[in-house]
C-alpha cells in the first residue's frame, strides 16, 4: 500500500475519534473529550496534509469525508443507539460507491 493512503487512513480514523468525542462532549461541556476534539481533528489534518503531497485536495477530501460519514453512521448507531432512515442509508451507499468509484478508476487518485 503507497504511504499516502496509509497517512490518508490514519486521517480518517482520527477524523473519526474526533467526530465521536464532539458527541461525547456535550456540546464542549466535558473536558476530556472536548481536549480529544481539539487534538484527533488537528492530527487528523495533519495526516491530510501529508496526503496532499501526494494526491489532489479534491479526491483527499472526498475519501476523507466520505469514509469518515460512514464510520461515524456506524459508531452512532452502536455507541449512542442512532438510527438512520432509509434515504440516509442509500446517500451513504451511494458515497462509498463513489469512493470505491474513485479508487478503482482515477488516475488522480494517486495508486
């Protein structure tokens, strides 16, 4: 696997710890997972930016948030017993068709 998408997986994992603790603060009014926020997001940028040397801004941003609103659909639904509706869960298999789409066939994709 080129190092980009394993900066660019490490983005969105830590996208996604972040995105999960944004819940768990309660609106920024716990403290430790309102310091997780702050520091798995400003990582999680980090590791895009590393990927950028790599790949286009626009395919990096559309993996990482893509892959990131899947993930934090399933942790939502686990953690924190969210439940989506049936549109939400066809937009959501429509964006990772849209990933799979970009990975297989862009050249801009960096593989």
């Amino acid at each position: 696997m080129p190092v980009h998408y394993f900066y660019l997986i490490i983005a969105v994992a830590a996208e996604t710890i972040g995105t999960t603790a944004l819940q768990a603060s309660q609106q920024f009014s716990r403290l430790g997972p309102s310091l997780i926020v702050l520091v798995a997001y400003a990582f999680s940028f980090y590791m895009m930016g590393l990927t950028l040397k790599f790949m286009p801004v626009g395919v990096v941003y559309a993996i990482w948030s893509g892959l990131g609103i899947l993930l934090i659909a399933v942790i939502a639904f686990f953690v924190f017993g969210q439940k989506l509706d049936l549109p939400a869960v066809i937009g959501m298999v429509l964006i990772m068709s849209g990933i799979i789409i970009i990975h297989l066939f862009s050249k801009s994709s960096g593989h």
